[in-house]
C-alpha cells in the first residue's frame, strides 16, 4: 500500500536527516533549535509527557475485532 502523503513526509524526513549528514545527535539539536523558535514567535509547544500512557486490557483489544 502506498500514501502519497506518508511518502512526502518520509521524503521530507529523509531530506532533513540527509542534511546533517544522518548524525543524530546534530539532527536533534536543530529540532530543538527550531522547537525553541517557534516558542519565542508565541506557537505553543506542548510538553512530551513524563511517563508512557499505563496498558489498556490487551485482551480486550484483540477481541474487539473478533468474528462473532
């Protein structure tokens, strides 16, 4: 299955990765960079949260789509 827009997206972040030469850590430091930019232009940033969301019922999940 291909999505145009997935394949834009997957593109555009390859490019980005590309540009600094796939070194994680420079490519973090500009997220940050620009995270810190569009704060001070008054964007809200909404924080990562501290914790993972706790595990729903599993079992409950897989049978939510079970034939009957």
């Amino acid at each position: 299955m291909t999505d145009g827009i997935i394949d834009e997206v997957r593109a555009i972040r390859e490019q980005h990765a590309a540009g600094f030469g796939f070194d994680l850590d420079r490519i973090f430091a500009d997220l940050q960079a620009r995270q810190s930019k569009h704060a001070a232009e008054g964007w809200t940033v909404i924080p990562a949260p501290a914790s993972p969301p706790p595990e729903t019922d599993l079992a409950l999940q897989r049978t939510r789509f079970a034939h009957r």
